[in-house]
C-alpha cells in the first residue's frame, strides 16, 4: 500500500484496525450471501457475488499487511502474497478457468498460518487470536489430504471461529494502540 495507507494506520491506528475489521465482516457476508441467498442456482448473481467478496478480501489482505508489516515486513509481504495468489485462483474457478475446488486452500492455509504468527508475535493484538488463527490454517491445510472426509465440518468450524473471532476483535476492540506505537517506535 502507499504512503498515504502508513500514515493513517500511525495516526490511528485503532480506527486502521476497526475498517479492517469491517472490511472482514463484509468479506464474510457476502461471501456467505452468495453460497446461501444467491446459490449456484442462478449462475450470473452468484459469480458477481462470489466475485465482490474476493475484491473485499484483497482489500483485507492489503490492510493486514499494512497492520503486521510492523511485526515482520518480508513475513507479512510473503503472507499477503499467499493470500492474493489464493484469492487469484479462487476467482478463476468462478470463471471456469480452473475447475472450482479446494485448491486456493494451498494458498489460503499459508496465509492463516502466517497471519496467526503475526497477530501471536504483534503484541498489539491477543496471542490466543493468533494460535487460533495458526491452527485454522493447518486446519484448511488438512483439506488438501484424505483426511478432509473424515473433519470436514470440524474444521469448516474451527476456521470459521478463528475468522470470525479476529474480525470481531478488530471492530470492537481494535489494537491496543501503546503497544502498536512501540512496534513502530522499534
């Protein structure tokens, strides 16, 4: 992101943290929007949908490594990096261009996985947001294995309140603003 992002995220940093946080839960609306109010039944709205939910995610990606940068800069490039490629490969099944599955989940584990070692080592964010966040990581990781069957929902669940709990916590608590600035000061 620009100049003009860093500067926001130092003079505010607990308003950066709370559009995150609503660029979260709009990311999660309307991606469930799309599989439960729209479905695959009419095929146009749900790939428009499915599509305004990967634009809102590519925007959280840029906002969280604007937000962990300060941890780790080539972790939370190399953790945004996962995140896009994921987001890329999602958006080429709604298109057909690759055959819809589990295969941006190969992009999307990384990304829990590095974003969770970022909020564990923030300071500025609880470190139980980032265990959970690191074990929904492994978890979409076990999607890719014959495994999958046997945990699916459980760990359809685990990811699900690992997300949400973050989202949550970045709209109505934000980041402990103090330690944000130490980070900086670092």
């Amino acid at each position: 992101m620009t100049d003009m992002s860093d500067r926001f995220a130092e003079a505010s940093p607990r308003l950066m943290a709370r559009i995150t946080g609503v660029v979260y839960l709009l990311y999660f609306l309307t991606a469930i929007a799309a599989e439960v109010w729209v479905g695959r039944g009419r095929p146009l709205a749900y790939e428009v949908v499915t599509l305004a939910a990967h634009l809102l995610y590519v925007a959280l990606t840029l906002f969280l490594y604007v937000m962990f940068k300060r941890v780790n800069a080539k972790l939370s490039l190399l953790a945004a990096l996962f995140s896009l490629a994921g987001c890329v490969v999602e958006v080429l099944g709604i298109f057909h261009v690759l055959s819809p599955g589990v295969g941006s989940l190969a992009f999307f584990g990384p990304y829990c996985l590095l974003i969770g070692y970022l909020v564990f080592r923030s300071s500025f964010l609880p470190r139980l947001l980032g265990v959970l966040l690191m074990l929904a990581g492994l978890g979409w990781l076990l999607f890719l294995t014959p495994l999958a069957s046997h945990v699916a929902n459980g760990l359809k669940v685990l990811g699900f309140v690992a997300e949400l709990s973050f989202c949550l916590w970045l709209i109505v608590m934000g980041v402990d603003a103090t330690k944000w600035q130490e980070r900086t000061d670092a």
